[in-house]
C-alpha cells in the first residue's frame, strides 16, 4: 500500500509548493492521483498481455474468495455483491478445504449461483486451467486434456471458460465462468486481482505495492502538468521518467 498523504508530501516537493495552497488536495492532487491509478491500470493491462509483468506482483489487489457455482457448473462474479472490481481472474480451485467447515447452501433456482463472504479458503488439490471456447468444446472427451469428463476420482483434470453472457428471457445471470467436470452446488476457490480503488481522503491509501510510489507519484505529477495546459518542463521530465520506469518493471 502507498498512503495518499506520502504521494502529496512527494508532489508538493517535485512542485515545490510545500506550505503553500497553490494545489488543494480536492482539486488537484486527488483527481491526478486517481488519474495515475486508472493509468497504471492500462499499463498493467498491456504488460500482462505481452507476458511481461506477473499479476502476483500486485500482491495489496489479490484475494482468494469461496463461491458456491449454480446447476450448471457456473459462477457470476457479482461486483456489487463482492465489494471488488475485478481486474483478472488468477486462479480457480475446484473442491476447495475451507474454514469454518460447512455445507453449501441450496440455492433458489438453478442459475445462481453464491459469494460467501463467511468462509476463508484454506487449500485445494486442483486448480482449473484456463480454456479457450474452441479448446472447450473440442477437449470435452479428450482424456489427455484439462476440463474433459471422462476421467473421475484422482485422475479428473479441471478447467474452466472464462467469463461469458449466457442470459436470456429465462436465465437472468451476466457473464459467467464455467468449470468443468461439473462442480454444480459445490464451494469453489476463486483468487482474483482486483481493480485498485480510487481515494477520496488524503488519509486512504492506494492499493499498489510501495515500490510503484515514485511512478505514481510522476505519474500525477504528469496529470497536473497536462492541467496546467503549458508543457511546461514539469511536463517534459515526468514524461521522461515515467517511460523510463515502466521500462524497469516490465
């Protein structure tokens, strides 16, 4: 985590204004703050698309939630319901040990499928591999590949289809991952990264691990140049280091 009031202290030095009120924190530092944060976010997207950065290095945004799949072997990540934005999904674990011990509850119909915030995942012996809809249908009887339902016991290999709409006139549930072989009425493990939340108080903190503190920081920086609309060098050096940085971590 890097507390918000670290990231202003930073900036006011790059922009030597300390004691003074030429930028106010609602105005100026949080809107560019919050502007780095969506940055980051893009730049992230980009480097785990080449391979280049590892969601496990952001380890503030990663947790591991219990969910119980509906009839059909599906679960929907309900952001409203699970309090996270969810960034990236790193990993699925079928028949999950969790804690306190319980039986998953019955669900009222058999498309939803449910967050259970009262129970810690502990361990699991499978972890499902991610599929493509191609690999999906083709790998179904496929006894050599991950997600086929032909093998059972301890030679069963999960996989999973990430998330896709199947909603109608009669099935109301949005995007879903399934799992296969079925785990319908089962507890699941989910690890997931989670979008970073914006502050909104100097006393929050930002969800990225300290070692990103001087990118964010010249990174706002950068917004507040752009504000200002001038190009000023302000403007010119961040530019310069933020590429230089995003060379390091990449």
């Amino acid at each position: 985590m890097i507390p918000a009031q670290q990231v202003v202290d930073l900036m006011k030095f790059e922009l030597d204004s300390e004691g003074s009120d030429r930028y106010l924190f609602d105005t100026d530092f949080k809107p560019a703050i919050n502007s780095a944060i969506k940055w980051l976010v893009f730049v992230f997207n980009k480097a785990f698309e080449s391979n280049k950065f590892s969601g496990e290095n952001l380890r503030d945004l990663i947790k591991t939630r219990i969910w119980v799949a509906n009839s059909f072997s599906r679960i929907n990540f309900d952001e409203a319901v699970v309090g996270d934005k969810l960034w990236s999904y790193l990993g699925i674990h079928p028949e999950p040990t969790v804690y306190p011990n319980g039986v998953a509850p019955v669900q009222p119909n058999v498309y939803t499928s449910a967050f259970i915030p009262s129970l810690s995942y502990i361990s699991s012996d499978y972890s499902a591999k991610k599929l493509t809809v191609e690999k999906w249908n083709e790998n179904k009887k496929n006894i050599f590949e991950a997600g086929n339902t032909t093998l059972i016991g301890d030679f069963k290999q999960y996989a999973y289809l990430t998330d896709i709409n199947y909603s109608s006139s009669n099935y109301t549930q949005e995007k879903e991952i399934e799992i296969r072989p079925s785990v319908a009425g089962q507890f699941v493990g989910i690890t997931y990264l989670k979008v970073p939340s914006e502050i909104d108080l100097i006393t929050d903190d930002v969800e990225f691990p300290s070692s990103l503190t001087t990118l964010l920081v010249q990174k706002s920086l950068n917004f507040i140049s752009i504000k200002q609309g001038d190009q000023t060098t302000l403007f010119s050096v961040t530019d310069k280091d933020v590429n230089l940085l995003i060379n390091l971590i990449a």
